[in-house]
C-alpha cells in the first residue's frame, strides 16, 4: 500500500466517524451527512457493486462514531436535553441547503412533489426525543429495526435514530452498542446488510434518473424530519445552539470544504 493509498484510506476512514455518530443523533440523517461530506453517491454504488475496498474504512469509521456517540448522546439527551435537540434542529434545518444544491430543475412538478413528502413525512414524524425507552427487543424486533433504520443509513432525511425511538429500540440499542451485547448487535446488523443490499440499487437507479425530483422528495422529508427536534423551551443557550448546528452545516456543505472532500476521497 503506497502512502498516497494510504491517506486516502484514512481520509474515507475519518469521514466515517461523524456518519456513524450521526445515526446515534435522532433527528439527523446518516445519508444527509455522506451528502455532505461528498461520500454519498460512491457509498451507494458501493454497496451496490459490493467495493470492499472502498467501504471497509467507512465501516470501520462508522463503528467508531456508533460506540463514542451511543453514550455521550444518551447523556446530553436526559442532562441537557432542550440544548441539545436545539442544536440538532439546527444541523438538520440547514441541511435541506445541501439537498437543493443538488436540483437542477425548479418547476410546478418539483414543489408538488416536495410539498407530498413533506406532508408524508409529517403523518410519519409522530413523535420526539423526549422519550428514549431501554426496554430489551427481541432478536425479531432487532432485525426488523435494522433494516428500518439502514434505509436511514443511505437515505438522507431520513434519521435512523428517530425511526428506533418510533420502534421504542433506541435505548435498548444504544444501551446494547455501550456494553458491547454480541447478539443483540449481530441481529440488528443482519437486519442493516438486508436493508442495505436491498434499498441501495432502488436509490441508485433514482438518483441516476429521476436526480432533482429525489433530491426534493428528500428535501420535504428532512423538513417534516424538523417536527422531532422542536424543543420545548427557546432561551439564549437554546438559540446559540441552534446557531451552532446551522453554522456546523454551512461550513461542512461550503463548495470549497466538499471539493477538498471529494479531491481526498477520489
């Protein structure tokens, strides 16, 4: 392995973590984040041709990012919870800016669509972080909950997160990811390939033909995703997070970072 190899692995590898921390946060989406990091369309061809080489050091970031975040999100939740989910809602608002960068064409059809997704996602997002359960599932549960939540993965407005807190599974995988539970871990990860393997060659074909109509279907579904996120509460530490979110966004989908990104992981 040459050293330029070498960083690049590492560079693909770095850029896992955050997508793996990512899927701990409810509210934030998995794919949005690869969207943003520039990973997200290889990620998508990747599984779909089964490129090891490319995806191993994604996984192994993504693990990483899974493990530190299933703690340190769990206790911002219950200890500083209107901060935190002000914050989150702030990430996940002005990542809509990353998704219609990506529309080529603005027209009745387009809005339609975004405003049906929207809608959509609004009877979808009953419900809000404040309640984490830590109820044990069992092993059924767990595989359908991680082919639920890989669709999550690569699908971005979509927070896997939040879809386990609508399972009532976020605690106990959480909980599971902490005290490192093989089997609780392995079937939620066989439920995940499944899910993967499967949805990707759907997205794939989408976004190769049908780009900016996906592109506002996403966008009207990481809007209603907002609904999840609200605080109760807007004080100045809530505000100030929410700002930190936003400016978190615009500087990770700023053209100049996604191209020094992209220039890494080509």
């Amino acid at each position: 392995m040459t050293i330029n190899t070498m960083k690049k692995w590492f560079s693909i590898f770095l850029r896992g973590i955050p997508i793996g921390l990512s899927l701990t946060l409810p509210g934030v989406s998995g794919g949005t984040v690869a969207l943003i990091l520039g990973l997200y369309d290889r990620i998508i061809l990747g599984i779909k041709t089964l490129n090891v080489k490319f995806l191993l050091p994604i996984l192994l970031g993504s693990l990483i990012g899974i493990w530190a975040g299933s703690g340190f999100i769990t206790f911002l939740l219950e200890q500083h919870h209107n901060i935190t989910v002000s914050f989150l809602l702030g990430l996940v608002l002005f990542s809509t800016k990353v998704t219609l960068g990506e529309v080529k064409i603005y027209n009745l059809h387009s809005v339609l669509i975004l405003l049906i997704f929207l809608v959509l996602g609004l009877f979808l997002w009953n419900y809000s972080v404040e309640e984490i359960s830590g109820n044990s599932p069992s092993y059924i549960q767990l595989l359908i909950a991680g082919f639920v939540s890989s669709v999550a993965m690569i699908l971005p407005g979509i927070s896997g997160a939040t879809l386990l807190i609508i399972l009532g599974l976020y605690g106990g995988v959480l909980e599971a990811v902490k005290e490192f539970n093989f089997l609780v871990l392995f079937f939620y990860g066989l439920g995940a390939l499944a899910g993967l393997f499967s949805f990707s060659w759907v997205l794939s074909y989408l976004l190769k033909n049908h780009r900016s109509l996906t592109m506002m279907s996403l966008t009207g579904l990481i809007l209603a995703s907002t609904r999840a996120v609200i605080p109760k509460k807007l004080g100045i530490l809530e505000f100030l997070a929410f700002l930190l979110g936003a400016l978190l966004i615009l500087i990770l989908s700023n053209d100049k970072f996604k191209k020094h990104v992209r220039k890494l992981t080509n």
